[in-house]
C-alpha cells in the first residue's frame, strides 16, 4: 500500500479491504433489507468495517445528506451525483435576531424535491454529533435544538433516516484530525463539476453535506 502511494501522486483515498471473486445479485425486493441490516452492523461501535458479497439490484434513490446546525447545509444526491445543495435555511428570533433554523423552509425545500417519490425511494442521511468538550451551554443547546427540528421534520414527512457519526464519515476520506476547510478540497477533488459552488471557504458546510451524502451512495452502492 505504501509503495503504491508514492508511485500515484493525485489520490483521493487509499485503503485496503476484501473484494469477492464471486457476487450474489439481490432482488429488487430485498435491496432495502440487506441495507437495513448493513446500517444495523454500522451502528454497533465495535464493528469497523463490513464486507460482503451482495450485488444490489438497480433502483433509485434520492440521498439527502445533512450538515446539522445554524450554519449547516442540505445535499441532495443521486447516483453519485449532485443534485443540488443549498445552506441551511435559518430565521432570526427574538430581540437579539438570534439565527435558528428555519423548520417550515426545510419542509418545503425537502417536499419540492420528493413529490414525486415514493418513500422507500429516498433516504435522509444525518450527520450525529454530540457535544464536544469545551462547547459552550447555549452552543449545544442550539445545536439540539437544530438536530430535533431536522428529526421531527423528517419523521413527520415519514421519510427513512440513518445516522452516521462524524468519524465514521470522515474516516472513509482521509479526514480525521484535518482542519475544517479540508473537506471542502476533498469535496472539490471528487466533484470537480461543482467547484464553482465550492469557492468560498464558508463553503466547507456544503462540502460536509456532499460528502456525508457521498459517503451513504459508496456504501450502499447500487451496482448494475
């Protein structure tokens, strides 16, 4: 693996991992199944990483991957492509105009873009983070606050969720212990199409999106 690094200079990612020499194809049926259970595995904190053998049968899926929080950002995604991402649409509240997220604009950006879906077509990804030391009290309370409207909203519309926690994400692209700007140079070296709306360094929220939404597709890649 090594060598190989330093032979290819432009890499993304490397890592090594188990590929089957033979696949079993699974039924269009039971293609949502076998990506509960995978997400099931995920969620358990002593598992690593998970191989398998299964050829997923083609179906589309709309991903909606989410930065949580005031300054975050809504990805929509499919088939390893963007869609469209947009910031997170906030309001101001009280005396102070303090920002908070704007729950009835998110239902209303989500509803435009799956009105003509079926549920089980679409899946919401969002990122779970907790509190981190040193975070201030009213910090984590807005940030709860935010991560439960963008909970009750997407329960409300019945729309499936999964969870996926920041080092899962940034683990598969090489993002650990990074600044935050890297994930926007990261965003722009796999989607080079979308720089243009990658320019500013604020932009770094709607890389975080893109590449939680990223991270579910490759995953959960849908193999013809």
């Amino acid at each position: 693996k090594k060598e190989l690094e330093k032979e290819i200079n432009n890499f993304i990612s490397t890592e090594i991992e188990w590929v089957p020499l033979n696949s079993v194809k699974i039924s269009k049926e039971k293609n949502q199944d076998l990506i509960n259970f995978f997400e099931t595995l995920e969620d358990d904190d002593d598992v690593q990483n998970i191989y398998s053998n299964a050829k997923l049968s083609n179906w589309y899926m709309l991903i909606i991957g989410i930065d949580p929080g005031i300054s975050g950002s809504i990805c929509f995604f499919n088939d390893g492509k963007i869609l469209d991402v947009i910031e997170m649409p906030t309001m101001n509240d009280g005396k102070k105009n303090k920002k908070q997220v704007n729950g009835s604009q998110i239902f209303n950006e989500i509803s435009k873009r799956i009105n003509t879906l079926e549920k089980k077509q679409i899946k919401v990804v969002i990122e779970q983070v907790s509190a981190m030391p040193g975070q201030g009290v009213t910090s984590m309370f807005n940030f709860g606050q935010s991560f439960g409207i963008l909970k009750g909203i997407c329960s409300s519309m019945q729309l499936p969720m999964y969870f996926v926690r920041p080092a899962k994400w940034k683990k598969y692209y090489n993002l650990i212990n990074t600044q935050k700007d890297a994930s926007r140079t990261r965003a722009i070296e796999i989607f080079p199409y979308f720089s243009s709306q990658l320019s500013k360094k604020k932009d770094s929220n709607k890389a975080d999106a893109i590449l939680i939404a990223n991270f579910y597709y490759e995953t959960y890649k849908i193999e013809e």
